[in-house]
DNA sequence: GGGTCCCCGTTTTTT
DNA sequence: ACGGGGACCC
C-alpha cells in the first residue's frame, strides 16, 4: 500500500526487512514482549507494521510460526497478511494460526466440540438461517412475529453475544421488555436449538470459545502453551466477546500487540466497543503505546482537512498526523441542485480527468465514489451509464448470499449432513415437487414429535405410508436420489456428483425453465453462478472442506478487475485508497445520518464524524467533497441543509466551488444557505400538502417522528400520535400519507 | 398448493 | 417506488 517504500524485501537472515521503516515503526516491530498497542493514524503503514513484526519474531527465533496467533476481522485481511508474511521470509509460515476470530474460533472449536456438547462437525448457519430458525422458535414461544420481528429480536441475541453473555448471563436491564420480555427464554431457546442441530451461528463461535476457555482451563492451558505472540489487527472494532477471548489467551505469555485506530471506529453498532481501545493500558499490565503519526497517503490538504474534522470528536485519545507532501490540490467542496446534478458534476469531473492530454494520466481504478447509504449509488451508476463510464459498485451481493448459491448448498449440506434441518427444510420444494404448507406441518410435526431429524421423519413417513400418495413418491425418489449420491460419493468426483445431484433433482433445470420466460433475465446469470459454483467445488479435497471454507470464508471477489471507477459506501471503503475520493451526500440527514443521531445521539454524531473522517482519508490526491439542496428520499423530496460536517473543514485547506456561500467569512461561521434558483426543474416537493388528502384515523409517516395516526385535523395543522415518539401537532406538509 | 393483494420498511455489514 | 413476506382466497 505504501509507495515509500520497497515492497519486495531480500531474504530473510538480513533482517532488511527493518531498514525502510520510520523510527516509530520501528519500535512497534522490535518492542516484542509485553503488551504494546500500536495506534496507527490511516495511512500510516499498520499492515507492513504487522507483517514486518510477525517476520521479525520468526526471523529472531522468538518464536516458531505456529507459535504465533494473528487475528483479523476480514477475510480479506487475513489473506493480506499471509501473503505479505510469506513474502518477507523464507521460513514456511502455513503453521501460523493467521485468520479471522471466527475462523481461528472455529479451528478451536471443532478440535473440542465434544467438550462442550457439539459434535465437532458442526454447522455454521448464515444469517439468513438463523432468522428462519429464531422465527420458528418465536413461533412456538406464542410471540408475535409481527409485533416483534425476529430480525430485530436476532439483532438483540447477536448483541448479548458480542458482549459474551450466554443466556444465564444476560444482565438485568438490558433484557427489558424486548419479546413482551420473553427475550432471555426465546434466546435460551435458539441455543438449546441450535445445540440440538449441531449448528453454530456466527456469534456463537466466538461465544462458545470464550465459554469454554473459561470453563475449561485445561483447555485453555493449551493455548496458553501454543501461543507465545498475539497480535490483533484493527483493535478497535473488537467487541467485548473478543476482547475477553483475547486477554484470556494473552494471560499466560502477556505477549500481545494490538493495532488499531480509535478514530476508525465506525462498527459500533455491530458491537464493536472503541472503549477497547482507549482503556488498553489499563487493561493489560504494563502496557506499552507507539503512535504511527506519519501519513504516507494523503496530500497536506486532505490530512489537515481529516484533521481538522476529527479534532471534534471528544472521545478520542487524539494523535497528529503528518506528511512530507506539502504540493495538492485543496481539498474542494460544491454544492449542487440535487442528486442527479451531484452525479453529473461527478462524472464530469472524471471524464475531463481521464480525458485531459496535459495532466497527468488517471487511471479509471484510483477514483472512487464513497457514499454514506446505498440508495445514493443508484443516480451514479445511471450517469456513468449514460456517460459510458466503466464502473463497479463495491459490496453488494455476497455470492454466497445469492439464493442460488445457497439453495445449492443447502443440498450439498443435505447430502453431506443428512440431519441438517435447515438445509432439507429449504430444497425439499425447490424446485416445486408438490410438497405444500399442509404436508410440511406433518412432516414436522412428526420429526418434532420424537425428536428426530426432518429427515430420518420424512424417510419413516414415507416407507410407513403415512404421506399422501403423491407427496410419498416424491420425497420417497428424493430420499433415495440423495442415498445414490451419497453412495457415489466413495468412487466419483465430488463436484461431478454435486452437478448430477441438482441436474437430477431438477433443480438447475427449475433455473432453466426460468431462463425461458421472458421476465427472467437474472436466471441466466443464476445459472452461471451455479456453474461457477461447480467449478469452484473441483479446487477443494473434499465436500466437507468445501462447507468449511464456504461458511467461513466464501467471497464476493468476483473481482471484475480492471479499469472501472469504484463506488461504495464508506464503511467498505475502510482500509482502501484511491488517488480521486469524491464524498456525495454531505447534507445532514444523510451525513451524519438522521437515525445514527437519533439512536445514539452525541456517540452517534462521533462515529458518523469517524466515518467522514474515514472517507477523506481514503484519499491520495485529489478530494471533492459535495453535498445537494434537494434530495429524494423514498420518492419524497426533501430539501437538506449542508452537513455539520462542511464547517468542520478548515478554509485554508478548502476550496468552495461556485456555490452560494460567502468566501470571505471564516469557514465556520459561514451561513449555508440552499437558496437555489429552481432551474427549469419544478419541484415536485408539494406532494402531500393537499390537506384533503388527509382524514382522521390516516396513517402517516414523519422522516424524524415515524409511523402514526391522525388524531385531528386542524386546517393545515394534524395532530398526530405517533407509534413511538408520542403525540405531536404538525403542518400536514410535513408528513406523508403511509 | 399456488396465485394475488396488502402491508411494511427502506444506514452502515463481517463472519 | 418498490420488493419481500404473509394473509387470504380459489
């Protein structure tokens, strides 16, 4: 990532792999022993940090490779590290347990599943399962899944589980009347669930390994013995499960190196705790601190713009960052009419760049496009359309996430792991066999009744007799279909049997028949994956390797590579750079986001400044920051005020282009004001206004109040008693009817 | 069992 | 606006 630096390094018994690093670099690669928490500013070399420290212990004899743990959050980031390790030393590195915490709990897990009442095939459940699964046992509980969504109700388990309670451990006051307060059972009831299925979700992994690091010190004893040196990637977006995993394991050696950022923190709301961060030294005994204060990304404008900005967050243990590059361009700040004109102005920025022949020449892949929410991709995507700009949204559907993909895997899971309810519960319609509503209650009901599979209930079933004609026929040919391939599996290719498995059961041919209708033209692409599915099965020893990898690992990356320009959302974009960084959006509502300030008021206001920070420091050279007088915002128009965030930016650093505000006043105490001529553009705002629209008893929504009934009608004025925010009298221009 | 209509929700997302 | 999911009906 760094440019400053050689990235190939000779060999490895000339430590020179030290010699192209900062001073304080430096101390954090060779401060091997004892706690020690590297804060690294963006752009300040914290992966060559990592890398160089792990090559540094095994090139000194400190420690062998599998003496050695390295935790990441991403994939991604894991990979990284491997390879950049591999590449500093000769040594063979594949002994080091470098992975995610999930997948480095998982290893643990499925080493001692037993010891805590799993067997050590276990599944992983995706999300998507583990809200049918909790929906099933809300159900069951007699609680309103209306009235309580299980996804709500998921997020709130996932939250105990980040902050490593299991069920008899939920603290008082934070089970409220979650669930008409049945929260703690429903969640004691997903894990003996989930215990009965031999399956884990993804909070689990974590949770189950600290559980039983705490139950079992024998165990965690041997761990202690395997780990020396800890080191953590991106500390500060640890939650307290992982926290409390790592210092258990730190305890015995007290050899651990935590890297992070506190004023990255942008995850907090998927229970990341930057407190992790700040109270490190407290936290480990004689902790040491080096600060990576030198950028080597960013121009000054740019830096001193992030700067600048974050030195408005209050809790922040605070560093300075510097750099040598002192030439740029300002950072540069427009303001438009709306969405579609900040779209224009993007795209035409980016063609005179790529098009100029006397500047430099930019290369489509350094320029980026950073939004705060994803709705706001769209206007872009249909300008570069229009403009035949090669682009690339970042982050959208995981492959994994695909229903096809994971409809074929829920069969590889059944095949390979009859018992798994889940998957069987999901193919054993698709396709369409007949099999309906009323003949999947019986088939549960029997299972649940004596406690055995859906499977092994739907064979008994089937050779008792007890399904309908038609339904016995089918699932008794899908039951023996699924022995056959099974059988097969001894003789023939894993990934040949997995494609005449969903050839024979018809499941691609369900995709076909799709592909033929007119109004289907996703179902070609759905059937390419599945072939790219198949073909990815062939690189793996075997199906159960495959599950692994899949449940853990499996990526997005269908990399369309090339030259595109990227655009994303920010919390993607944390970790990457580009030469060109555009910021769209910077309106308050959308940035700092309306519900962010509203869940979680000043805290919410510093993470979304931690995420505008994020932003500007993604970029090298250039950065354009805008923001628009009108915004359509679930087909209403609404028109913003410039974010808080603009006048965080200092004027010596900035450059407003032709906008309306007054450039002789200091940045901060300019007056934003969107008194914009409406073009020839009629502002389809009057929406709504029409008072006889509205009638008593009407359900409306309010962008800040919500959901609510109208009381009274007052002439313009309605009285309103919301869902959650109470009783309120507002113009009727103000609300939508719902 | 499958098609149709209505209601809800719509920030960020990894594993 | 729009898609997903559930209720309802045939």
């Amino acid at each position: 990532m760094q440019h400053n630096h050689a990235d190939n390094l000779p060999n490895s018994d000339n430590p020179s792999y030290l010699a192209n690093l900062n001073n304080e670099q430096l101390e954090a690669v060779e401060i091997t022993d004892g706690a020690l928490l590297v804060l690294a500013g963006a752009g300040t070399g914290k992966t060559r940090v990592l890398t160089t420290r792990i090559a540094h212990i095994i090139n000194t004899g400190l420690a062998y490779p599998n003496q050695i743990l390295a935790v990441t959050f991403t994939n991604k980031a894991s990979r990284e590290m491997t390879e950049r390790v591999a590449s500093m030393l000769h040594h063979d590195v594949s002994g080091m347990w470098l992975g995610t915490f999930h997948s480095i709990c998982a290893k643990i897990l499925r080493r001692h599943a037993e010891a805590i009442g799993f067997q050590s095939n276990f599944t992983i459940l995706d999300a998507d399962d583990q809200v049918r699964l909790l929906k099933k046992i809300m159900e069951e509980a007699g609680i309103d899944t209306k009235k309580h969504t299980p996804k709500i109700l998921m997020s709130i388990i996932q939250g105990y589980k980040d902050k490593g309670w299991n069920p008899d451990q939920v603290q008082s006051g934070f089970a409220g009347d979650f669930a008409d307060g049945k929260i703690v059972q429903i969640y004691d009831a997903y894990q003996r669930r989930l215990r009965n299925i031999n399956a884990m979700d993804f909070g689990d992994l974590l949770l189950h390994c600290l559980t039983m690091f705490q139950k079992k010190p024998d165990i965690l004893a041997t761990y202690h013995g395997f780990f020396k040196y800890i080191l953590v990637d991106e500390y500060q977006d640890t939650n307290v499960a992982q926290y409390m995993w790592l210092r258990l394991l730190a305890q015995a050696s007290g050899n651990i190196c935590c890297v992070g950022d506190d004023d990255q923190s942008i995850y907090s709301w998927r229970g990341a705790q930057v407190g992790n961060i700040l109270r490190f030294s407290k936290d480990f005994p004689n902790a040491q601190t080096v600060k990576l204060e030198q950028n080597y990304r960013s121009t000054h404008h740019i830096l001193a713009a992030a700067s600048s900005l974050i030195a408005n967050n209050k809790s922040r243990i605070g560093k300075t960052l510097h750099t040598t590059s002192i030439d740029g361009e300002t950072v540069r700040v427009k303001f438009l009419w709306d969405g579609d004109e900040e779209a224009k102005f993007v795209a035409n920025e980016i063609e005179s760049m790529t098009t100029s022949m006397t500047r430099e020449k930019h290369s489509m892949s350094q320029f980026a496009v950073l939004v705060r929410a994803g709705f706001q991709t769209r206007a872009f995507e249909e300008r570069f359309l229009t403009l035949n700009i090669p682009y690339k949204v970042v982050g959208g559907l995981r492959f994994y996430e695909r229903a096809e993909i994971r409809d074929a895997i829920a069969y590889i899971h059944v095949l390979m792991q009859p018992n798994n309810d889940l998957a069987f519960e999901r193919i054993i319609n698709t396709p369409k066999r007949g099999i309906g509503k009323s003949s999947l209650e019986v088939l549960y009901r029997n299972s649940r009744d004596q406690s055995i599979p859906l499977y092994d209930s739907t064979a008994q079933m089937v050779n008792d007799g007890a399904l309908p004609a038609k339904a016995g026929k089918v699932m008794g040919e899908l039951l023996n279909q699924f022995a056959n391939y099974r059988r097969m599996l001894n003789d023939v290719e894993h990934d040949k049997v997995v494609e005449q498995m969903l050839e024979e059961t018809g499941y691609l041919g369900m995709w076909r028949d799709e592909a033929k209708k007119e109004r289907s033209p996703e179902a070609e692409g759905r059937l390419e994956n599945l072939r790219e599915l198949i073909r990815a099965l062939a690189e793996f020893e075997s199906l159960g390797d495959f599950l692994e990898h899949i449940s853990l690992v499996m990526d997005n990356d269908q990399n369309k590579s090339g030259e595109m320009v990227n655009i994303m959302t920010l919390h993607a974009a944390k970790g990457l750079e580009f030469d060109t960084v555009f910021l769209p959006g910077w309106e308050e509502g959308l940035f700092p986001h309306q519900r962010s300030l509203d869940e979680s008021g000043s805290g919410g206001l510093e993470e979304e400044r931690r995420l505008a920070y994020v932003g500007i420091t993604r970029a090298r050279k250039n950065l354009f920051i805008t923001h628009a007088a009108n915004r359509r915002i679930y087909n209403q128009w609404q028109n913003s005020m410039p974010s808080r965030f603009l006048k965080e930016l200092p004027a010596q650093n900035v450059d407003i282009l032709s906008s309306n505000l007054n450039m002789s006043q200091p940045i901060y105490e300019r007056k934003f004001e969107p008194r914009v001529e409406p073009l020839n553009r009629a502002i389809p705002a009057a929406k709504g206004i029409d008072t006889n629209a509205f009638q008593m008893g009407n359900r409306v929504f309010h962008e800040k109040f919500g959901y609510g009934y109208i009381n009274n009608i007052n002439g313009d004025n309605l009285d309103i008693n919301f869902d959650h925010t109470g009783k309120k009298t507002l113009k009727s221009s103000f609300v939508k009817k719902s």
